[in-house]
C-alpha cells in the first residue's frame, strides 16, 4: 500500500512531499550506497510523485549510467537515488516524519553484504547481478 509522506532534511532547508510512498523498506548492500552512506542504504520507493521545497539546496551526482544520487547541499543529507529511464524516486526512510508503519521487506545486492552486520528480519533477497537482471534498462 502506498501512502504520502512527507519530509525533511537535517538542516530543514529541503521539504519533501511523495504522494505514492510505499510501506516497506528495502536494504541496498553495494558497495556505491555503503561508501555513500557509510552502511546499506535504507530506503522506500516513492515513485515519480515527489515535490520538493527548497530545490536551490538540490545537488545531484550522477552515481552510474542508470541512476543519480542527490542531496542537501547546506547540510548533506542524502535525499534520493533516482532513475534515469523512468524518473522514480528511491529515498531515504529517514528522511520521512511518522514512519514507525514501515516495514523491512527485501535486501538487494545481498551478495555485496560485509560480514559485519546482519539484519534480524528475514526478507526476501536478491545478488546484484538478479536486481540488474530483473530492474536495470536494457543497454
């Protein structure tokens, strides 16, 4: 079920509105969203539907061929993982106020996983060569 969500970033100076925010959260293990976050990227697929306020504090870095990464430029928070082809919104579950209804549902890239950590919830999963295979625009 999707729902709106709405949002911020640390500093407040970007306010985010996803109409379509689903209820689960997916784990990214690879190596660009862990050296990016510093752990796996902890997110929800929010669609295309996504406002933001304070857009002057929006800088993207275009992370591959596929997709860009954006973030507050007054404070760094990370705001989105956003794809090229369609314009869909990945984002942060962090960034989103009353969130305690969201649910761990899937691990991606689980074969890029560091022995370090491990989540407690079992969820489905998927290498990054099956997430690819299964999501990526054909080249």
């Amino acid at each position: 079920m999707s729902i709106q969500r709405k949002g911020s970033c640390l500093c407040g100076k970007v306010i985010i509105s996803a109409a379509k925010a689903e209820g689960k959260i997916g784990a990214c293990h690879c190596d660009m969203c862990r050296r990016w976050g510093g752990g796996p990227l902890l997110a929800i697929d929010c669609g295309t539907d996504v406002k933001f306020s304070g857009e002057q504090y929006i800088r993207a870095f275009r992370s591959s061929d596929w997709a860009e990464r954006g973030f507050c430029a007054e404070c760094g928070t990370h705001l989105f993982y956003r794809l090229s082809q369609n314009g869909q919104y990945i984002m942060p579950a962090g960034l989103f106020d009353n969130s305690d209804d969201l649910v761990l549902d899937h691990q991606v890239c689980i074969d890029s996983k560091p022995g370090y950590y491990n989540f407690a919830e079992h969820t489905p999963t998927m290498t990054c060569d099956e997430m690819f295979a299964a999501f990526a625009p054909a080249q």
